[in-house]
C-alpha cells in the first residue's frame, strides 16, 4: 500500500498528520485502508504546500463520499 512512508514524512509531518499523537508505523497502518492512506497523502503534501501532488492523491480515492469531505469541508485538510 502507497502510503506517507513511502513519501520521506518526517516526524514533525506525522505529529501534524496524528494531531500530535506520536503513533508507531504499526499503529499508523492498524485498520488502514488505501482510501485512507491517499487521504494522508493528500495531506502530507498540503503541509508541504505542493498543491498539484496533494490533488493527485485526492483524485486517487476510489469512495467519492470520503473524497468529497476533503474538497467541502475545510476541516478535513491540514493547514500548514
């Protein structure tokens, strides 16, 4: 599964990913879908302010509800 991992996130991205909870790769992937692991993609690279590769990963979620959070409500995105 394509995750942030795969990426180079770096600690500081993933305490802003968890909301500051310092969590093991394994819990990172504990019930993780790969919906959910583009939707961190999507927000990693919000952080990084790379808005072309951060739509890229949202396009890539297959559940067009889940999707649709990211792009109505402001709430859902990560704000560097």
């Amino acid at each position: 599964m394509e995750s942030i991992f795969n990426h180079g996130v770096t600690e500081a991205e993933r305490l802003v990913l968890t909301g500051g909870y310092p969590e093991t790769q394994e819990e990172y992937f504990y019930g993780m879908g790969q919906d959910d692991a583009y939707a961190d993609l999507y927000r990693l690279y919000k952080i990084r302010n790379d808005t072309d590769k951060a739509l890229f990963f949202l396009e890539q979620i297959t559940d067009i509800a889940f999707k649709n959070q990211f792009k109505m409500r402001p709430c859902c995105s990560v704000h560097s």
